[in-house]
C-alpha cells in the first residue's frame, strides 16, 4: 500500500527541515547541490556502521553481513535505474568521480583522430573528463548547442555534429542551470544508428522522474545519491556487455567480475546502506509487486506536486520587473523542466541576491554552479551568472511565497 502523500507527512521524514537558526525556520532551496536526507537514510547508515563494519570476503560474521548489504544495495539501485541486473550497476564517491573514471577506461577504445561529441547544456562534470581525455588521445571535440531563447535544443542539433567518426555522445537528461529536460532517447537512438557510445549524466533528472535505463537507449547513466534524498555516494548503470568489454583500471589483487572491476579499493558501505535507504524511502509513495514498479509510480505522485510548485514559483518570479527567467516557463510544459530555475535580475548582482536570500535563512546557489558551458552561452558568466532555486518534493508553498517576499523587500530597500 502507497504512503499517503501530503507535504506535512513528507516533511516529518526529515529532521533537517525541522531546524531553526535564531528561531527562524531554514528554507532549503539549494537542493539542486545536494538534498536533504530523510531518517531513513540516518538509520540504514548508523546500523552498518554500528554493526557491518568490515571489509569484504572473509568468513566471520560482520564481513559476511557487509557482503549481504553490498549485494542489497546494488540490487536496490537495479530498480532504482530499472537495470537488467545488479551486475551493471558501479558505485563510486560521486558522478565527477566515477566519469574521470570511466572516461578513462572507456578511452581505451579510442585512437587520435576519432571524435566525440559533448553538450553546451552539461554541468562539467560531463565535460571536462572527456575534455582532458580528447587533449590526451588526440581527439576532436564537436558541440551539441541549444537556443538561448528557447532553452532547449532543436530536434537536429545531433545530427549536425554527428559523423562516422563519432565514437561517443555524452550528454545529459536535464540540466543543472536551465532545467530542461533533453530528449535523450532520441539523441540516443541517433548516436547508436550512428554506431556510438552514449554517456548520460542524470544527476539533476533523478530526483524528479523515474528514469528507465531499458528504454532509454543509451550505454552508460550516472548519477549521485546525494542529490537524491541519499548519502555522498554516485551510483552507475552500464550495459553488461560493455561493462565486460571494457578495461577496468584497478589493482591486481582485483578480479574481473562486475562490476568489482570498476569499484575500485574499498568503497562506502555506509554511503551504500544509506543509498538503499533513500531508495526505500522513495518507494514508500508506489504501488506495485516489484521495487522497481514501486519507484517509477512514486514519481508519478511526485512530479504532480512538483510541477505545480515550480508553475507557482515562476508565476511569481514572473511578476518582478527586469528579472529575466533562464529556462522554460510555459504552464503546459513544466514537464519538460525540473524544479531549478534560474535567473537573473537587472541591477542585482546573483551573488547579492544569495547573499540577502541567506540572511532570509533562505538558501540558494549563484554563480555559474559549475555549469559552464550553459552560462557562457547565455553570455552570463562576467555578470555573474544566475541565481539558482532548486525545488524538491518537500518543499511547500508557503515556502516559495517566502523567497518571493524576500525578493520583494531586496528590490525595495535596493
């Protein structure tokens, strides 16, 4: 049976959003960085801590009760991804990491002179590994680049850049400075007729849709729990028979078996007890007989919330004078945005703004949030950049009529 969604019930999950500073309540609005954690996540990381705490492939009993969260937890982030088996999924510190890593790995492939293509619209963590491996492999850079009006790139934007030297696309499900959300199963379905690999970040999509690795069309998808009510962890889904045709760097001691090739040293397993218990978290809102229907049904009880929180927050940003929105803003195409916007205000500097937000104890991100690629196509990055409010399912209303008084009361006493 589904948990009754409300906003109150959600938020009593999370002690963090029942904190004050000088009695006045914290708004958490830079969750597009990092989410806050439910008790959940607390306690499954406490008790491994408290009684799994040991290294793997022994015989006494808190490695083999180690052994056993290990295994829960990838299973968990299989459904999560709706992955094919436990056995494609690679955990690591986080999504930059694990992309140094696998840009790595999977540049092994690929020879001077061979192009990949990468996006205007990705946080650089999409960006500067396969940068940094195209300086050193000799390969050729080509660009995937959006509107600036529209915020959004056209149907083509792949196909102009694509060639039969394309031996990789890299590129994200939605964006972490404009919000959209790309039609990546369409890139994906190009790059592959293409005959190459495709790369998505799904970081900033994660905490907002069901994602379906299956459908999806794509090689390789990677996100970071963290930014999805989990602990500091990233968690990676890839095609088996990729991931078995790789090379994995790792040390010798370490066999070939996935995806242990590609876990290198000793990982988190607190980070991965407290990851299957954002996952158990989520799935409290479904219905279904499996993890994996539960998940992709409590997206749908989610997104409904969500979207009109966002249709609220731009409906009020919409009325300020001089304040330009940097993303979709239609009501009838929330669906193709996450809960991030941003934008700018003549006359304010993004960094001012964040500054008198904080004082408001409300917290948001300015600057270029390490998107810069999106903002320097926007010609942002000397202004400043944006200001970034990033909204999740435990937010309120009366919480988005707080930031837009603040903004109020800084236009006025400016």
């Amino acid at each position: 049976m589904s948990f009754d969604f409300s906003a109150d019930a959600v938020r009593a999950q999370f002690p963090a959003l029942s904190l004050t500073d000088a009695g006045v309540p914290r708004i958490y609005f830079d969750n597009p960085a990092g989410t806050q954690v439910p008790q959940r996540v607390i306690d499954r990381t406490v008790e491994c801590l408290a009684t799994k705490n040991a290294n793997l492939g022994g015989y006494f009993s808190t490695t083999v009760s180690a052994g056993e969260l290990v295994d829960q937890a990838h299973q968990a982030c299989a459904d999560f991804y709706n992955a094919a088996s436990a056995s494609e999924i690679v955990f690591g510190q986080n999504m930059t990491t694990l992309t140094f890593h696998m840009s790595r790995c999977l540049g092994r492939k690929f020879k001077a002179g061979d192009e990949i293509v990468l996006s205007r619209m990705d946080h650089d963590a999409n960006v500067a590994p396969w940068l940094l491996l195209a300086e050193d492999k000799g390969l050729v850079v080509r660009w995937m680049d959006f509107d600036p009006e529209t915020y959004e790139f056209p149907e083509d934007s792949l196909r102009r850049v694509l060639s039969e030297k394309t031996k990789l696309v890299s590129l994200g499900l939605a964006s972490n400075c404009t919000g959209t959300v790309n039609d990546v199963k369409h890139f994906a379905a190009e790059a592959k007729a293409a005959g190459a690999l495709v790369y998505v970040d799904a970081v900033q999509y994660a905490p907002h849709y069901a994602i379906d690795v299956e459908d999806l069309g794509a090689d390789i998808l990677v996100s970071s729990a963290y930014k999805w009510f989990g602990p500091h962890q990233g968690v990676l889904w890839g095609r088996e028979a990729l991931l078995r045709d790789t090379f994995g760097y790792k040390v010798r001691p370490a066999g070939e078996d996935l995806p242990h090739k590609f876990e290198t040293g000793t990982l988190s397993h607190e980070g991965m007890a407290g990851t299957l218990g954002a996952i158990e978290y989520l799935e409290q809102f479904g219905t279904g007989e499996t993890r994996a229907k539960r998940i992709a049904s409590a997206w749908k009880v989610m997104v409904q919330y969500e979207h009109a929180l966002t249709a609220k927050l731009i409906a009020g940003l919409k009325t300020f004078k001089g304040l330009t929105i940097r993303g979709i803003t239609s009501d009838n195409a929330m669906h193709r945005r996450v809960p991030t916007v941003s934008f700018t205000l003549d006359g304010h500097h993004p960094e001012s703004l964040a500054k008198a937000f904080a004082r408001d104890n409300i917290f948001v991100w300015s600057g270029h949030n390490y998107a810069i690629e999106p903002v320097s196509r926007m010609g942002l990055m000397e202004s400043g950049g944006v200001l970034r409010v990033g909204l999740a399912h435990y937010n309120t209303e009366a919480e988005v009529d707080a930031l837009l008084s603040s903004l109020t009361r800084q236009i006025r006493n400016a």
